[in-house]
C-alpha cells in the first residue's frame, strides 16, 4: 500500500495507507456512522461529490457482489476508513479493495476516523483532497482542497440522472433478509418514477407495492409525464443543493393535484421547493442507519437510514396547506410532510433501506394506497 493523504481545507492533514486505485479525488468530505451496507453507500448516488469517511472501525469484512449494488458504478469520490478487514462471507465476489480499484477510486486505510469526524462534527463538512498517489505534497493538496467547489449552490442531481427513460419490474432484493419479504402485489399502478440519483431498492419497493415503473430523466416536463398517463409519481433521492433545481420544482408543482405523489430525500426537498418552501444546509448532515424519527400521525418512532446535507425549512411551509408529519428527535429537523389539500406526501430520510432497518417500509404501502383511492375517485 502507498502512503496516502487526506488534506482539508482548514489546514488539516490525515495520513494512513492507501487502497483501492491509484489515484486523486476531491469533494466535500462527510462521514456515515453506518454499522453495515458499506457497498450500498459506495453506490447511492447520493454521494456523488463527496470522499466518505465510514466510523465502523472495520470495513470490508463480508466482501461485495453485485446484488447489493445500489446502481450501476459507485458514486462515491473517495473512502476513509480505520481498518480494511479480509472479505469472508458466502456472498462475497470480490473484495472492497479489488471492487474499489476497479471503479477506480482511491481510499485510505489506517487513518485516525475519530479524530476526523470530531473535526467533521465541530466544523462542519470540509473540502477536501484524498491522494493516494506517490509524492503526493500535503501543503500543496491543502491549497487546492480550498478552490474545490462548495457543495452549496451545486446541481449534482441532472448529473447523475439517466439519460432516457426506461422500464423497470424487478420487485426482490437480493440483499433483503426473506423474513421481511411480503408477499409481491401484482402491478396495478403505472408509476413515473423521477430519477434525481434513484436506488435499486427504492425501484424494488415500489414494485413490490404493485407499481409498473417508467423511470424518467430528472429533466422531464410535467407535460411528458401526464402524457404517460401515471397514476402515480414518485420522487427520487440523489446529491447536490435542492436549491438550484428550480425546473424541476416548477414541474412538479405543476403536477400538483393532478397526480398522486411521493418524494425520498432530495425528492422531499424538491416537494418542498414546490410548495413555496426553502432549504437550507446542514452543518454535517444526517448519514446512517440509527436516526430516531417521530411520526407525529401515529405517535411512533422509527429507526431510519438518513443520508442528506440539505433539508427543509419547516418555518417556510404554509401550515394551512402543509401539514408536518415527521421530526427528526436528534435535532429536531423536518423528516416528512403531506399537503392538506392534495395527493401528496414525501419524507427526507430512506424507507426502502438496504440492509436497513425497515420501519417505514409501510410508506410505500400509502402511497399505493393514496394510488388506489385516488383512481376509485
């Protein structure tokens, strides 16, 4: 292994051993506290822009296969992690290493991770710069991880979209344990899906909900899609500021009322956009797997997956029109919210998570119900 370096904007330097390609990355610097699923972040495309530094102490230890990619590549731009362990599990292709080389992303073994995210959680996310390349100077990677562009103000979401429509049917996850598996509802709804960095398993969930999926580039009119006729529309997560994307809240405000929707994660703050709301950035952001989040409909907790930077202004949201729905009880930020007059919900944080946990896989279960009630009328 190489030496490698990770060098911050404000001044800080982190060196451990390189893995993966050889190579050079930048991005804003973030960390996820995820216990497991490290390949699912390796290809949320989410993360597009960003190195990620895992706080799991020991990372690769079951390996990767292709069952658990979450799209096509990772997205990732670079990994820190404290130890790469051997991949020893029955699934196992291939290990993190060989996976990551592969795609051609660099990562960093043996670097101080707590260190890093105390700096992370004090700060704020950073910039940065991961090289793990011979000779790297670390004074140098400092002065360039200042001009790396702030994620603020980054549209990163028509980046990473597909560019053509597409259909899609598959309903089971290989990655999902069988004694969560319900039982597969023939498809009874035409579903446009809008693909702002979508996962598999969200398209898996929703088919398994009794959806016929059309996935469409995030730059659809609103005109293109009622041309299809859906009885549904669904909102996808993906990366960046919500902010820039204001034609596609103008589509979807346009869709408003005419079609029953659902938003994930930056389809959340789309939604919000939409209604005359705002967004704003995180200091860290919200990224793993133990989010406690109050549903304020049922008075309940549940357990979610959370990997966002930006989130909804609840105070910007007219509450004669909007009603808030979920709140996040580490800091209180806005998770879900409905409009009072249409067929419309969304939440920020990740109901169809693979591995998990899977409290709100019920979401999906509403939105085919919101389909069905709405079709009867």
């Amino acid at each position: 292994m190489n030496t490698a370096i990770l060098a911050l904007e404000d001044g800080a330097i982190f060196e451990g051993l390189g893995f993966g390609a050889p190579a050079e990355s930048q991005g804003e610097v973030v960390f996820n506290t995820s216990l497991t699923g490290y390949q699912e972040i390796f290809t949320d495309p989410s993360y597009a822009g960003q190195i990620v530094c895992l706080t799991n102490p020991q990372i690769g230890n079951y390996g990767t296969n292709a069952g658990d990619d979450e799209a096509a590549r990772p997205f990732i731009e670079g990994l820190l992690v404290r130890e790469l362990t051997a991949a020893s599990n029955w699934r196992s292709e291939s290990d993190a290493d060989a996976y990551l080389k592969r795609h051609r992303i660099p990562a960093s073994a043996e670097i101080d991770t707590r260190a890093l995210v105390r700096r992370l959680r004090t700060k704020g996310s950073l910039r940065g710069i991961l090289s793990t390349m011979p000779g790297a100077d670390a004074k140098e990677l400092v002065e360039r991880a200042r001009q790396v562009p702030s994620m603020a103000g980054l549209d990163l979401a028509t980046r990473v979209s597909t560019k053509a429509h597409y259909p899609w049917t598959e309903t089971i996850s290989p990655a999902l344990p069988s004694e969560v598996l319900r039982a597969v509802t023939p498809p009874e709804f035409n579903v446009v899906a809008y693909d702002f960095g979508i996962k598999r398993n969200i398209l898996r969930c929703l088919a398994h909900a009794g959806a016929k999926l059309t996935v469409v580039p995030a730059g659809t009119s609103a005109a293109d899609v009622l041309a299809m006729r859906p009885d549904g529309v669904f909102l996808s997560n993906g990366p960046g500021d919500p902010e820039p994307l204001e034609f596609q809240a103008k589509q979807i405000s346009q869709l408003m009322g005419r079609v029953p929707m659902f938003g994930i994660c930056l389809g959340h703050q789309i939604m919000g956009l939409a209604v005359g709301g705002k967004t704003y950035k995180l200091k860290f952001g919200h990224r793993g797997g133990n989010h406690p989040v109050l549903n304020k409909l049922t008075g309940k907790v549940e357990i979610t997956v959370q990997n966002h930077g930006f989130a909804v202004d609840p105070d910007s949201l007219d509450a004669q029109r909007i009603e808030l729905t979920h709140i996040n009880l580490n800091d209180q930020t806005l998770e879900g919210f409905r409009h009072r007059e249409h067929p419309a919900f969304c939440v920020q944080y990740h109901p169809e998570a693979a591995p998990g946990p899977h409290d709100s896989q019920y979401l999906f279960d509403d939105f085919a119900r919101l389909m069905r009630d709405w079709k009867k009328a």
